[in-house]
C-alpha cells in the first residue's frame, strides 16, 4: 500500500484536492447564515413573513422588495416592537450586502423574534436572482 502511495503520488494528490474542492462550497453554504432568496420567497408566501428592510430611508426609496417596512439599523431596537407585535411570525431583515441585516438578526433575536432571519447577500443577491422591486 505504501510502494503504491509513493509511486502515485501524483494521482493521490488529484484524489484529495478533488475531495476538497467538493467540500469547500458544502462548508462555505453552512457558514453563511441567511436565507437564500428562494427560502426568503417560500417564507413570505407561505408564513406571511414580514419584510424590514434595515438600510436608511434614502437606500429604501430606491428599491426594496414588495411589502417591505423601513426601520433603519439605528432605530431597529425602539421601532422593530412598534411595528410588529407577532413575535412568533417569521421576520426577514434585508440590507444592501447581508451584514448590516445579519446584525439586525441579533437584534430582532434580542427582543424576542423567535424566527429572525437576513436575507443573505441582501438586494444585491435578490437583483441577480431577478426577483420583484417597488419603489416609493
């Protein structure tokens, strides 16, 4: 076993960074929390999943998905129990990018929002999945 190892290195070296390369997209899916636009669809269309979009007023007013409430990142821990009282109904934050909504998950998780999630890659993802915008 060892002769054969030595003598095939080469193709042993293939075999493993093979495995690898087939690996490195399963963990990378796993560290990125957030919810895919296809997820972020079936929840609003089957759960009713209110939408806040957590960029300023300016960002929102050129784009946003269809329903979605505006309470900036700044404002989300006094406006986010105005808004919404159903803590148990699922909650979507969106940014621009995902990380200013992945820090208003741990907010929206902090006031009791049992199921918060961020849209990951935020309107940037849900434009290349060419879903629906509205303007105001």
């Amino acid at each position: 076993m060892a002769s054969f190892l030595i003598e095939n290195w080469m193709l042993v070296m293939v075999a493993v960074l093979s495995g690898i390369a087939l690996l490195v997209p399963t963990l990378q899916s796993m560290s990125s929390p957030g919810l895919s636009p296809t997820q972020a669809v079936l929840l609003i269309n089957r759960e009713k999943a209110h939408i806040v979009d957590v960029r300023s007023s300016e960002e929102f007013a050129t784009g946003h998905l269809i329903g979605a409430k505006n309470i900036a990142l700044d404002a989300l821990e006094t406006g986010l129990g105005k808004a919404f009282n159903d803590k148990k109904r699922p909650l979507i934050l969106v940014c621009a990018s995902g990380i200013r909504s992945q820090k208003a998950q741990k907010i929206a998780t902090k006031l009791g929002f049992e199921q918060a999630h961020c849209l990951s890659g935020g309107l940037k993802i849900w434009q290349e999945a060419n879903l629906p915008l509205e303007k105001t």
